[in-house]
C-alpha cells in the first residue's frame, strides 16, 4: 500500500528516493513499455509532490528542454495505482496501471498549466 507516501508531500521525488519505493521503478517500467526509457533518461527536473485528496501528483521534464518531453504523474494512494501522461512536444498519451484515476478539478488544472506552459 501507499497509503503512508503522503509524508512526502513537498519534497521532491528524488529526495525521497520515491521511485525505488512501492516498487515504482518496475511498476512504472512495465505501464510505460516504449516509453519507460524515455522516462528514465528525462525525468530529470521535477516539481515537489503535491496532493488533493487521496491522490499525490507530481511532474517531471527534461532538464534543459522541459517542453520537449514531461511526466505528469498520478499516484492513487488508496487504490494503489499509477497514471503517467508523457507529454511529448505539447501531445499527451495516457498509461494506467490498472484503471483511469479520476482527476479532481485542482489536478486537472495543474495538467492543463503543465501541457500549456514551456517549463514546470
């Protein structure tokens, strides 16, 4: 469960070392398939984990070229599920883990700013 990775809000993922708990680095290996070594050679700039609800939230880019290629992703603390929408060049594509997390009105407009703006 992920249920305790809401003491991470506010840090950054990788200050938490966030991917090599719950398993997240092979969970996310095996939803992204194609994509997963895009995220691991570009999640390199990232914004602290935020949370609405039960759900936390937080986006990675490219470091130097955010609007290239960024990660907005979702995790259902409850549910135990990832989303991961790979921007690529303004175009998302959606992965889910095992079904759609339903965004809540402040998570969509956080993904709305993070597809439209050229940074974080």
């Amino acid at each position: 469960s992920m249920e305790d990775a809401d003491k991470y809000v506010g840090k950054k993922p990788s200050e938490v070392n966030l991917f090599s708990q719950y398993n997240l680095t092979n969970r996310i290996e095996a939803l992204l398939k194609n994509d997963s070594k895009n995220f691991t050679e570009n999640f390199n700039d990232e914004t602290p984990i935020m949370r609405d609800g039960e759900l936390l939230y937080f986006v990675g880019c490219k470091a130097g070229d955010c609007k290239a290629m960024k990660f907005f992703v979702i995790l259902d603390l409850l549910e135990t599920n990832i989303n991961i929408l790979v921007i690529n060049n303004g175009t998302p594509k959606s992965y889910e883990e095992s079904a759609i997390i339903g965004m809540t009105d402040n998570i969509a407009k956080a993904f709305q700013n993070i597809l439209t703006s050229p940074g974080l």
